[in-house]
C-alpha cells in the first residue's frame, strides 16, 4: 500500500472516531470509572490483535479506529475523568504530574522499546505484544481504580468527611455525589449548552492547539532541511529539547492553574504557540530553540487546561459528557493538523504561509480566551461563589476562606 492510502485511511479513522466519542459520556457515567477502564482497555487489546494480523484494507481501517477511539479517545478520557473525581483544590497540580508522567513515558521509553519490539518480532509481533500488555492494564484498572471518593468517606483532595462515612453510605454511581457542607460546591450544576461562549472558547482553543500544534511536531524535521541555514543535526537536539520542556511544562503549568487559574495559563499557551509559528519563517539555527520550546510549552499548558477546566467551570457531574466533546475536539485537531500544513508546502515548497495562518489564528484565540475565558461560576465580588443555573436563574452561597471568613 503507499504512504497516501496509508495515512488517508487513517485520517478517516480518526476523524470518524473524534465524531463519535461525544457520545461516550454518558456510558462513563452509568457505568462508573472502574469499569469503563477495564472495558476500553480489553477492547484496545482486541484493536492491537486486529491490526496484527490486517491483510487489506478495509481491516487495516477498522484496526485504526480501534486504535484511536480506545486509545487516545477513552482511555485518556477515563483517566482525565478519574483525575478530575479525586482532585478538585489541587487538580492542575495532579493533571500536571499524570500528563508529565506520561510524556516522560512516550518520549523516552516507548520509542525505544517499540524499535526494540519492531527488531526483534516485526511489526505485527509488536502490536501482539502491545495488546497483551493492554490485558495486563485491564486487569489493573479493574483492581486499583476506584469511584468517586465520597463513596468511600473522603472527599477530594484527600480530606475526611464525617457525614459521608457516617449519614450517606456509599453510592452505586460514581458521578452522583451525595452533597456535603464541607465539600466542593460542584456536584449540582448544571452542564452548560454548547453554544455557550466560555464553553465554545475553551473547546476551538484546544483543537487550534491540536491542529497547530501537531502540524508542526509532524513537520518539523522537514521544516530542518528546507532551511539551508540549519544543519541536519539539529533536529536531534531539538526533539530531546521539546521533550524536556513538554514534561517540565506539564508541571509548571499544572502548579499555575491551582494558583492562577485557567484563562491566564491557556492564554499564555495560545500567545506561545502563535510566536512559534510565526518564527518559522524567519528561521534559523537560533530561532529554531526558540521557537521548538515555546510549542513545546504551548502544548504541555493546553493539555492540563483541556484535562481540568471543564471540571473546574462546571462541575464533576458533567464531565464525563463535557470531557468527552473536549477530547472529541483533540482528536480531530491532532487529525486534520498536518493536511493543510502539507497541502501549502506541495504547492508553494514552504511552509510561510501555513505558519503565518497559524500564528494569526492562534493570536486572535489568544484575544477571544483573554475575553471569554474567565470561569462563568465566579462573582465579582470577593469571597462568593455563584452557582449559575444556564436555565436563567442564580444561586449564591457563601464560603469559607482558609481563615474561616465568609
């Protein structure tokens, strides 16, 4: 098969899995984190078997989709969700150490064992391989996870919580959280339409973060070799370097969003993606470790932003559905990113005009988040916090700072 056909069946796969996967929010919800896990791993072990043994096409893109919609779609999607349940004070710092944790493991050890696998069995025999360690991860999410923690007499964040030990018991489903004066006061809001503005800007943000961003990791070793003025060998310093500053970022930008909050830290994703494109075309060896960097900080921001902001705005009951249009939005980006980028370069031998596009779309986001960005539950006055009901209608309570000031 060529190369076209290859990645054609592919962007089909993808782009048919990101439309489905707003769909699965409602089954994260009925059955629960635990299960879900267990069941989307089994199923991405089927997905590595299939592909194992495809002989034509049309197995070849079932075998895709398999890969990306229980791959990258749900069980990055669970995760997020689990994270989400069992952090709330402190859930940017938790995402940030998970998101560095798993961007250590790709960059450094999978492509190492992969090429390792690939060696020494093929690459059909790496993905049998691949398939039973996805078992194995079966058989740990069905041992370890566990729902939400006021299930079991704590609340997020790891603090104990009398009446849910005591008054509540425990609850078949994960995501109806029994009310409690001393928990987070986000277990009864409503989810917001889709056409709501702050919604709106938080999911096109991501998927310009996924589209731009992935186009430029997909070509940047040829972005390298157009360019005479930068050696060839730059491109092995550069990708190491991306990597350090994507795992570092995870943790900084995590830290940020518990303290900043999140239009601040997804802006500043937006501004440092926008002038790493924009000095593309100006490239040189100097501008290039600029440039990698700020992408590479751009991406690790977003990704806690996207993991965080949907619980964080409107609450742990909607997340499974929210997370999942966000992911959904992800997935597509990440598909369709390196199409235009590539269709630009076949017809003008660069890449100028496709960065300068991105650079000033993702400029113009960095305005819009700046504008519509804040979360919609916070009161103008200090010490409040607003309940917003879409419907029309606003409830307010107070809350207890650290000091126990209303």
């Amino acid at each position: 098969m060529s190369l076209g056909k290859i990645t054609g069946l592919y962007l089909i796969a993808t782009t048919s899995s990101a439309c489905i996967l707003p769909f699965c929010g409602s089954v994260i919800k009925k059955l629960g984190v635990r299960s879900y896990a267990t069941l989307v791993s089994l199923c991405l072990a089927l997905a590595c078997f299939a592909i194992s043994s495809a002989n034509s096409p049309v197995t070849l893109l079932f075998s895709f989709f398999g890969l990306r919609f229980f791959g990258q779609g749900n069980l990055f999607n669970v995760a997020i969700v689990f994270i989400n349940n069992w952090w709330c004070e402190s859930r940017g710092t938790a995402m940030g150490v998970a998101g560095a944790a798993v961007s250590a493991f790709l960059l450094g050890l999978t492509p190492i064992i992969m090429m390792h696998l690939i060696e020494t069995s093929g690459w059909r025999g790496c993905y049998r391989y691949l398939g039973a360690a996805e078992v194995v991860g079966a058989v740990i999410a069905a041992i370890t996870w566990r729902e939400a923690p006021e299930m079991y007499g704590v609340l997020p964040d790891g603090k104990y919580d009398y009446k849910v030990t005591h008054g509540m018991g425990k609850r078949k489903n994960s995501n109806l959280l029994p009310p409690s004066t001393s928990g987070p006061p986000d277990a009864n809001i409503e989810a917001p339409p889709l056409n709501n503005p702050t919604f709106l800007t938080y999911i096109l943000g991501d998927l310009l973060m996924a589209l731009t961003g992935t186009a430029f990791y997909f070509n940047l070793q040829q972005i390298v070799l157009d360019n005479p003025n930068i050696p060839d060998s730059t491109v092995t310093i550069v990708y190491p370097f991306m990597a350090v500053v994507g795992i570092v970022g995870r943790i900084v930008s995590g830290r940020m969003i518990d303290k900043l909050g999140h239009q601040l830290v997804f802006t500043s994703a937006l501004a440092a993606s926008s002038l790493s494109l924009l000095l593309i075309p100006t490239m040189n060896n100097f501008t290039i470790l600029v440039a990698a960097p700020l992408m590479g900080y751009g991406m690790s921001a977003s990704g806690n932003v996207r993991g965080t902001v949907h619980a964080e705005f409107y609450g742990r009951n909607n997340l499974g559905r929210l997370q999942s249009i966000a992911s959904s939005a992800t997935v597509l980006g990440s598909a369709l990113g390196p199409f235009p980028f590539g269709v630009a370069h076949d017809m003008t031998g660069k890449f100028d005009a496709a960065m300068y596009a991105g650079g000033f779309a993702s400029a113009v986001m960095t305005l819009v988040v700046f504008k519509f960005g804040a979360n919609p539950r916070l009161a103008g006055r200090e010490g409040k916090y607003e309940m917003v009901g879409i419907g029309g209608g606003r409830e307010e309570e107070d809350v207890e700072d650290g000091e126990g000031k209303k």
